[in-house]
C-alpha cells in the first residue's frame, strides 16, 4: 500500500508516493485543520549552519575517551547527546557518577564555542524572512522553535537576521533536561506557546523533527531537498513534505485555516 504525502514545488501540488503504511486520502479528502501554531526546527529549516557535525562529534569522543570512556562504547554517528548519555552510564556503572556534570559541561562548552563559530559564519535559508513574516503577521500564527543547539548561537542567527520577532517561544538544549527526538523538548515547546497538539504542525527536516511530532501526535512537515531525504522523513512520520520552506503558506493554505 502507499502512503501520499502532499509535496509542493514550482507552484504546483502534487503527491509524492513512498512505500509505507496506508494513508490514502488526498487533500479534498482530508478533514481540514485549524491551525494556530507552528513549532520550527532551526539548523536545516530556518538556517544552513556551517558546522561540520562528524568533526565535532569525532572531537567529542576523543574528549570522552581522555575521561575514561570506552571509545568502543561511543560512535561519531551518534549526536553528542547519545554519547553524553552512554557516559553517563558508564560512569555510573564505575562509581564515578559524581564526575559526569563536570565532563558533561567540557563537552558542552565544547559544541557551545563550535555552534557560535557556525552560526558566525551561517545565514537564514532563502525565503525564511518572508515566510515567517506571512505566518506570523498576515495569519497571525504563533510560531516557535525547538533547536538542539545552544541559546548563544540560536540568539546570534535570529537576531542578526532579524528572526527573533517572529517567535512566541524559543526552546534550546539548555531549557529541557531531554533533547529531541525526545518528547519532552517538543511538549515544552508547545506549553511556551500554550499550544494544542492538534492545532498545532511541526516543521523540521531532521528525522528527529518527525520523531517528537509523532511522539505526540502533532501533525508534521519534512522539508526535504532531495527524494531520498523525502523517503526518510516520510518513513518517520512526516504527513507532508515541502522541497522549500517558501512553500509552506500554500500548504497551510490547502491543509485548513486558522481560526484567529
């Protein structure tokens, strides 16, 4: 059976197949949605960073390594979260438990100094000005962010670029105890917008992205360059996808509308 998902680009909509599990109605078909809320990815959706993540990630688990971890338990293709949580069990596992916040914040101070020297050197993606100024302004939509990155470097991209004013909320790694995919970081998101879960999309191009909207039942949208990356985050339950966030007014335009 094969999944539609809705995909616009050049002005046109058309459905994109995958193989997945049934999800047969089309737009005409789909009940339509209020929307009043939008929770945005940043790295990838709203900006490009230029940061190397396999060079941080390898630097991380050398660092890890000089603490005593196992480099056998750890894997540059893991995020530094999941190697952060593999130390930490190991630590205790050992009697060190006391030891993991002081090698935790080397780490983390680590990817803050890397991030900020990304986001100097980042820029928003085409159109993100002008799209989050229809969705904020002319659909009077609360908009918000969940980023794994640091507040340092998230503050830096939207405020240079002039982003800040668009969002209600702005949920870094620092404000939850748990990253996405976890739950937890999209949940807060959504409490800070005072936002439902079904009035509510999440857009993001990482799979972790289509993982947290899943976890909740929040209707998601993968922007998706490419059909293999499409294929990926339709797999890990995104609804829609968008070659470009520019395309976003569109198909909020043919999922429903919002009630303000």
């Amino acid at each position: 059976m094969e999944k539609l998902l809705a995909v616009i680009h050049d002005r046109n909509i058309y459905q994109y197949r995958s193989s997945s599990i049934a999800e047969k109605q089309s737009f005409k078909e789909r009940p339509q949605l209020t929307i009043r809320a939008i929770v945005f990815d940043l790295d990838g959706t709203l900006a490009e960073f230029n940061l190397d993540y396999k060079a941080v990630r390898a630097e991380v688990k050398q660092l890890l390594a000089n603490h005593g971890i196992p480099a056998s338990l750890l894997s540059i293709k893991e995020s530094i979260f999941e190697m952060l949580k593999k130390a930490k069990v190991y630590m205790r596992n050992v009697g060190r438990e006391e030891e993991f916040p002081e090698v935790q914040e080397h780490i983390l101070s680590l990817a803050r100094r890397r991030e900020l020297q990304a986001a100097r050197e980042t820029s928003p993606l085409p159109g993100v000005f002008e799209t989050l100024k229809n969705l904020k302004i002319e659909r009077n939509l609360k908009l918000g962010i969940f980023t794994i990155n640091s507040q340092k470097s998230t503050d830096y991209i939207l405020v240079n670029f002039r982003l800040k004013q668009f969002f209600d909320a702005i949920i870094t790694r620092e404000a939850v105890s748990n990253v996405k995919p976890d739950p937890t970081h999209l949940a807060a998101a959504l409490k800070a917008l005072s936002a439902k879960t079904n009035e509510t999309l999440v857009v993001g191009d990482s799979i972790a992205d289509m993982l947290s909207a899943k976890a909740l039942n929040v209707e998601a949208i993968g922007i998706a360059r490419n059909d293999e990356a499409a294929r990926k985050l339709n797999h890990a339950g995104a609804k829609h996808i968008v070659r470009s966030i520019t395309d976003l007014p569109k198909l909020i335009a043919n999922l429903g509308q919002n009630n303000t």
